[in-house]
C-alpha cells in the first residue's frame, strides 16, 4: 500500500561542548599516549629525587669516602654500587639530580623573564629599539652558546648561582628571538588594536594580553630548553667547569669514572642513564604539550 | 555510433577509516566515446574526484580500496593492471588536471622543467628535444616561450593552469580527465581557459571527462553528461537531453535551483536537506530524505539504473512505474 | 647574488668586533693576574709591575682593546701568556684538527639523516618507523661525552679496535666524530621525516605521479628538493653547537684542538688566546651562516627571486647601475 511517508536522514550532529583553551589541551594531552608515558616517567623521576633528603644524608651518604669498598659493583647495600671513593653511586646520582634538574629549571626561569622581557619590548615597540636589542643578542648568538656558557663560568667563581646566571645568559639570546616573533604575531591581530582603542596603556596590554597569548606555543620550547641545559650543566661538569667537588652532579660524576673505565663501567653507565632518562622524560612531555597547544595542528 | 574509449562498470571505492567506513563511490557506470567530452555534475562530496582518481589508480589505498568493477579501456580492464603497466598509461593514455593550479606544480623546477619530463619519460626522447617539445606545447597553451624557464611561482593563476593542461596534452593522451578546472579561478580567466580547452579539443580529438558542479561550464563544452549523486549515477544522457528534458528528481532539482534572471521571485529554491554523509548513507535509494515525490518504497529499496529512452538512463522508481507518481514536474 | 654575498660578509664585521668587545670585558674586568701567570707566582713584585707595563695592563680598558685590535686586524694575535708561543702558529695547529671534527660531524649527520628520514617517511607508520621513533628519542638525549664514554669501553678497552686518543689517524677519527653526530642523526633524522611527510600530502607530487613517473622519481626529485629546507636550516644551527660541543668531546679523546686550548687559556686567563680563539670562532660560524643562506636560495628559487628582488629594488631607487 502506497503511504506518503517521508522520513528525513537525522542529521548527526556532535555536541560540542564549551571548554577552555586549557581543559582542551589538557585533554589533548591525556591522549597522547607518549606524552603521558613522559609525564609518568618524569613525574617517578622527580618524586624518586626530590624526597631523597628524607632517607638521604648529605654528609654520611653522599660525600663521606670510604677507601676500603671502592669501585664496587654490586656492592652491599648499595644498589648500584661504589665509586671511585667508596660512595654509593645511587645515593650521588639522586642528591646529583636534585641538583642538575634544579639548576635547569632555575635558569630556565631566570632565562624566561629576561628573554620575555627583552622579546616583548623588542617585538612591540619595534623601530630602533627593536633594532638595538637584536642587533646586541646577535652577537651574543655569535658565540656557540656552550662556548659562552664556559668563558662566563671561566670569567665567575664556581658558585651554584653564577652557574644558573651563565647558563641562563647562554639561552637568553634564543628565548628573546622566540618570543619576539610571537609577540610579532599577535600584534598584528585586531584584538590589539580593539584593547588600544579602548585606552589601556602599553604595559597592560603587553603583560595582560599580548604575553599570555605568546606564551602557549612557548611552553613546550621551554620545557625541551630545561632538557637541553640539564645537559649543559653535565657538559660543563664534564670538563670541570661545573657543579664542583664534592657536591655530585651526573656529568662530573661521568668524569672522575672515565678514569676506571678500564676496570669497571657502572659508574659511568649509570649517571649517563640517568642523564638520558631525564632528557628523554622532558623531551616526550615538551612534544607533547607543543601538540595539545597548538591550536593549528591536525590529527 | 563512435568506438567506446572507456568504459566504467559498477565501479566501488571505499574508504576504511577510524571513524567508519566511507563509500565514496558506490557502483558507477559510465561511458566515454572517442572524441567525446563527457561531463560530470555533482555536488562537493558526491564521490567525483574519487571516480577520477579511481580512474588513474591514484586512490590513496590505504586508507582507500577499490572494492569492485571493472574499468575498460579499450577493453582491457585497467584494474587488472600491476602498479608498472598502469604507470605506463599515467600521462600518457590518460592524464589528469587537478583544481587547485596555485598548488598543482612543483616549486623548485621551471615551467619547461615540468612539461618536458613528462614527455621524456613517456617517448624516448633527449633532454634538448624534450625541451624542445615543452616549448611548443606551452606556445600551444598561448604561454610564450621567453618565459618558458621561470618558475611557477612567477606566473598567475590562469597561466598555472595553463602550464598544467600543458603538461597533460604533452604526450597526445587519449582521455584528458579535468577536475574542476575552472573553479579555482575568476570568470573571466574562466572564459580563457574553457576557451583554450575547447580549442585543444578540437584540434588534437582528444576525449575528455570534466568534472565540475557548474551547470553553465558543462552547456559550454559537454556532450554528454552524467548526474552524481552521494557516490552513484542517478541519471546520464546526451546534453540535450539532460538540459531539455531532466528525469530525476535530483538533476530537476538542481536546475530549479539555479535562480532565473527573468523571474521575480522572493526566495531561492533550494533542494531541501543536506548533502549525506558519505559513511552513513541511507538505505535504499540515497536521495530520498530529500526528495520530494519519495514512498516507503524509496526507503527500504534501490532502483535500477535504466534506460528510459534511447541514451538516456535514470535511477529512480518513477520510471520503473513503481510509484503512484507518473511524472517528475522540469525543473523544480 | 654577489651584492647579496659581499653586504653579508660586511655585516659580520660589526658583530665580530661587538663578540671581541664583550669577551675582552669580561675578561679585563675578571680576577686574575696575567703578570703572575707569566713570571710565575715567585715573582718578585718588581718584575711584576714591569711585566704589565709590558702587556699595557696599566692603560684604561679602551685603549688595551684599541692596542690589541690594531695588531689583529693586520694579523699579529700576540704571545700566549702562559705557553710564550705566538698565538697564531698555536691556532694553525689546532684549529684543523677542531674543523675536522666539526665539519666532519656536520657531513655524517648530511649522510645518515637525510635518507634515513626519507626512509622513514616512505614507510610512515611501519614497524621500522616506530622503533626508529623511539631509537630517536633515546639518541637525541644521549650526549656526546656519554656515548663517548660507552663507545670508548666497547672499542677500546674490550675490543681494542679503535684507539681512545688522539686524532692522526683515521681510525682515531672515527670514535669522535661518530660520538659527535649521534645526536644530530637523531633530531634531524625526524626533521627530514616530518617535512617530507608534509611534502609528500602536497598536489604538486599528485601532480607528479599522475604524470607517469615512478615512485622512486617522486620521491627523490619532486619531493626531496622541497623538504630539504628545513634540514638545512637545522643543520646550519648545528654548526655552533659543534664548535661548542666540540671541546667536550677534545677534552674527552685528548684531541689537541681549539676546545682544549680554549679551556686551558681560560683557566690560566691566557688573554691573547682566549680572544684569538673566540675571534676566529665567530668568523667561522659567521661564515658558516652565510654559507647555509646560499645554501638556501640554491634549493629553493623563491627565495633566489627574493634575493635578485632586492637587488633589482635597490638599483631602482639608487638610479642607474650605480656600482
């Protein structure tokens, strides 16, 4: 029997629910199946580090020789052996990673505000000012920044402190240049010119509004800077030029086993492990959070 | 009646993707004669460029697949063909424009670059005299040869896409496939080009498939047209016949839309709904949501691609005399 | 494009001059006592003072700096103060071995990553793909002095095939540089992998293909070409890291390079060779950058055009061939 009977194709539409830019990313990233193996591998690293003060003691544990059990492995007790002079090489490679990590996040930080600073007022004011400051980093870029790094150190004592001013001067020139073609960026977009209408004064707009835009596609460069100047801080140790005696680092740590290595090798295997498993922990976390921000990307 | 070039049966491509099955194109048959220009009309997402590509056996598989028919040229299904024969008709049997020209050739080779490979590659020639032929050819496509060494980025739109048939012609192909040629450009280049194309096809005989949704482009240069629908044939004809006397609802439907400019209308008329989503078709026949003189029938069943009159074939159950509905009201 | 070159080199000139600036500062103004390093610490306080009247270590900053650059520009870079011997003759011989390593490094990096990333992106997804993904990651984070180290205790001390120091013989070469480029296998390895994955979706290389052409043409000419650009651009960025990263690798096989004579100059406030050694340092990777730009416009013809563009611009508003 014939009916007139017309039924229409539902169309399926996707409710799209309203999120921040933020929770967006954030969920984003919990789908990246690497980024979160990175960010499980960094949280354990950090974790296992940090509370190592509370079953640690800096002066029995980690800088007290003891010549009768050196170059142990394995070695009582001591899960990854002795080194050179009798210590036990895990409880030097944690306090050690309290101190690299700390030292990479420090002048990160201190690199950040400088290079925020000098990018924002270069990208915004532009003109001669822009012309000055780049002109000035470009020669700080001249010099290979690890060279930099080692005639700053050379130049300073080997405090702790000037060690995070020198590292964080070597990555200044690259942040400023980072930050300036974002700031580049946004500026030309209307917005700028909406809120400058509207009265607000340089500053706010810079700090307010311009610089919380600029800084999302940073974020993972800065996270991978963290990986590159924990391994500037093992470079310099290597050489001397670091972190010193007897406060362990993992580059030195690397130095001072280099000359038994016709001996033993875990005490030169293990810092380098702990090195690359720092590193590779960061550099998975920096890729992924460059994915959940980006607002371009496609999957 | 000319000697049929090529001829695609009951063609099937799919698409396996995460997100579900997408039945791009669902058993078109379609026919081009020698010397012929067939024309294609179909919304976007109707499955076109995919049938060309099918056509070239450049479908990206995976994630696509060629899961049925046949496609004969000359005879010999192409299908059949391992990956070296069919490279082998690439360019040379059949070649292919695409839409976009700011994006069609490479950047880093000159213009005479492009075109003379494609004839080295095909007849064995040496690289002067392969240049030499690229020059002619771009003479040809009325680019003059003191520009023949610069490179694509130097040239408008127009002329890209000149340099683009020049490079399809260059080996005399037997089938020129063009993929909405004129889209991408302004009308009045779009003059120039389908002027230039209507020229070459004149000369050199060369049959010709062109896909596009621009009913007027298909009057200028078509002799025969083919209605695409969410991946199917739902009716193909001569041009007359399409134009003068359209049989489905769908192609009614589409020259209804077109506003009149004799008219005084106050609203446009549209085809009602929207375009399908290819991996979630309807059952039975695919227009139906949308059409107006739709049954139950429509719903649960498809119909037959048949001929109603001489060269003229339609999908629809209207002509199968299935439905109480004995005519499809001309263009509405 | 010899305008473009001859305006580049001109432009490294004031920023040489701005890196010996900032280098002879710090150094000037640092601790240390360059009279005490050459008599030694027993000098009698005398001979001291005389020893920096020699040296001009009385005269205002300023003019110490004018004094040495005059003798530089014609190419007198001084005595070392702690070896006595002249700087220049220390440089000639150790900068081959540290150019060497570094170009060395930058040319097996060219070798191994661009078809590897080729590779990688033709078998996109394969199991060779995702092993080398994480092969990659481990890679791009092991840093020289470390590898260094593991291939020295493989090679040297348990194999005995390649020595651990020194770099006269070819095989003394291997180890540092292999050590040198790992890393750069593996972040420019992905470089050229993501861009020519990015290619590859490009119409151009449909175009391409449905011209006929095989598979292995595409890719090698149509595609490669394009996607090199990005790889070049690291690959020149590379170059001041491998200056850099080149002292810890000298210290580490005791080659007698620059590095080596860096750190040791700057231990003993050297000041001549500390400033000879940034000096020429800079000048190479000045060099280096220009040389990547060039490298560039040869690639890519729009940036070729953007070049000639320039010219042609500048000719308009100087008038008449003004040169």
């Amino acid at each position: 029997m014939a009916q007139i009977d017309v039924t229409l194709a539902p169309a399926r539409r996707k409710k799209s629910k309203k999120r921040s830019l933020w929770a967006d990313a954030w969920l984003r990233l919990r789908k990246n199946k690497s980024a979160v193996a990175g960010m499980i591998m960094l949280a354990t690293i950090l974790i296992v580090i940090y509370s190592s003060p509370l079953y640690l003691d800096y002066d029995n544990d980690v800088i007290k020789p003891d010549l009768t059990h050196t170059l142990q492995f394995p070695a009582e007790g001591k899960l990854l052996g002795t080194d050179e002079l009798g210590r036990d090489v895990l409880a030097r490679i944690l306090w050690g990673g309290r101190i690299s990590i700390g030292i990479g996040v420090l002048s990160m930080l201190l690199s950040s505000i400088i290079g925020c600073t000098l990018g924002a007022i270069s990208g915004y004011y532009g003109g001669k000012t822009d012309g000055i400051i780049m002109r000035s980093l470009d020669v700080f870029m001249a010099i290979p920044s690890l060279l930099l790094m080692i005639t700053l150190v050379s130049v300073m004592k080997p405090t702790i402190t000037n060690l995070i001013i020198a590292l964080a001067i070597g990555s200044v020139p690259s942040v400023s240049r980072m930050v300036r073609a974002q700031v580049l960026y946004i500026k030309g977009q209307e917005f700028v010119e909406a809120i400058r209408a509207q009265g607000a004064s340089d500053f706010r707009i810079i700090v307010m509004h311009i610089l919380p835009n600029a800084i999302s596609p940073l974020i993972s460069q800065f996270v991978m800077e963290i990986a590159g100047l924990i391994l500037a801080i093992s470079g310099l140790s290597f050489i001397g030029l670091g972190v010193q005696p007897p406060d362990p680092e993992w580059g030195a740590m690397l130095s001072s086993g280099r000359e038994h290595i016709r001996d033993v090798w875990h005490v030169t295997a293990f810092p380098g492990i702990a090195l690359v498993l720092t590193v590779v922990a960061l550099t998975l976390v920096g890729d992924g959070l460059r994915d959940a921000l980006d607002p371009r990307m496609k999957r | 009646m000319q000697k049929k070039l090529l001829e695609i049966k009951d063609l099937t491509i799919k698409f396996h993707t995460d997100d579900g099955v997408v039945e791009a194109v669902n058993k078109v048959n379609l026919t081009v004669h020698e010397g012929e220009t067939l024309g294609i009309v179909g919304e976007t997402g109707a499955g076109k460029t995919t049938t060309a590509l099918g056509i070239m056996g450049l479908v990206d598989c995976p994630p696509g697949r060629i899961e049925g028919g046949s496609i004969l040229l000359d005879d010999r299904d192409i299908l059949r063909l391992n990956e070296e024969e069919y490279r082998k008709l690439r360019g040379k049997d059949i070649s292919m424009i695409f839409q976009d020209p700011m994006t069609a050739l490479n950047p880093v080779f000159t213009v005479v670059d492009q075109i003379a490979e494609v004839i080295a590659n095909h007849q064995q020639l040496g690289e002067k005299e392969a240049e030499k032929k690229a020059i002619e050819m771009l003479e040809l496509v009325r680019i003059p040869a003191e520009r023949a060494y610069e490179y694509p980025h130097q040239f408008s739109g127009g002329m890209k896409q000149r340099v683009v048939i020049a490079i399809a012609l260059a080996c005399n192909p037997r089938l020129l496939i063009a993929d909405e040629p004129t889209t991408a450009l302004d009308v009045t280049i779009q003059a120039q080009v389908l002027e230039l194309m209507k020229d070459l096809k004149t000369r050199s005989k060369t049959s010709m498939m062109l896909i596009t949704h621009d009913l007027g482009v298909v009057s200028e240069i078509c002799d025969q047209v083919a209605i695409m629908y969410a991946g199917e044939i739902v009716e193909s004809g001569s041009l007359e016949d399409i134009f003068e006397n359209p049989l489905h609802p769908y192609t009614n439907g589409l020259f209804g839309s077109i506003p009149d400019i004799d008219k005084e209308v106050e609203f446009l008329s549209p085809i009602e709904g929207l375009v399908p989503d290819p991996s979630d078709l309807p059952k039975g026949c695919k227009f139906h949501p949308r059409c107006k003189y739709a049954q139950h029938l429509c719903s649960i069943e498809e119909p037959v691609f048949q001929e109603t009159s001489p060269g003229h074939y339609a999908k629809c159950f209207v002509y199968e005399g299935k439905l109480p509905v004995k005519e499809v009201k001309k263009y509405e | 494009m010899g305008r473009y070159i001859l305006k580049r080199l001109a432009q490294m000139i004031p920023i040489v001059i701005g890196v010996s600036v900032i280098v002879f500062l710090l150094l000037s103004l640092s601790p240390g006592d360059p009279a005490k390093m050459i008599l030694g610490l027993n000098a009698k306080e005398q001979e001291l003072q005389l020893m920096r009247e020699q040296l001009g270590l009385n005269d205002p900053i300023p003019v110490q700096y004018f004094n040495y650059m005059k003798k530089v520009v014609v190419g007198d870079f001084g005595t070392s103060y702690s070896t006595k011997q002249s700087v220049i003759e220390m440089i000639g011989v150790r900068l081959p071995p540290t150019l060497i390593l570094s170009f060395g490094s930058l040319f097996t990096i060219l070798i191994v990553a661009i078809p590897l990333g080729i590779a990688l992106a033709v078998k996109q997804n394969s199991p060779f793909d995702n092993i080398m993904r994480v092969v990659s990651l481990f890679f791009a984070a092991m840093p020289g002095f470390w590898s260094g180290i593991l291939m020295i205790i493989l090679f040297s001390v348990h194999l005995g095939w390649l020595p651990a120091n020194g770099f006269d013989t070819p095989s003394a070469m291997i180890m540092p540089i292999i050590c040198s480029s790992i890393a750069g296998w593996a972040v420019n390895s992905r470089i050229t992998r993501a861009s020519m994955l990015d290619v590859i979706r490009q119409d151009y290389i449909r175009t391409a293909r449905a011209k006929g052409l095989k598979e292995s043409i595409v890719i090698r000419k149509h595609a490669l070409k394009n996607a090199l650009l990005p790889t070049i651009t690291s690959v020149g960025m590379a170059v001041g890291g491998c200056f850099g990263g080149s002292v810890i690798m000298e210290m580490l096989f005791g080659i007698n390079g620059m590095g080596k004579m860096m750190i040791d100059a700057l231990r003993q406030k050297d000041i001549p060779t500390i400033m000879a050694g940034v000096i020429i340092t800079s000048v190479i990777i000045a060099v280096a950058n220009l040389l990547t730009d060039l490298a560039y416009s040869f690639v890519d013809p729009r940036i070729r055009s953007m070049y000639a563009r320039r010219r042609a611009q500048r000719k308009e508003v100087t008038g008449n061939g003004a040169n």
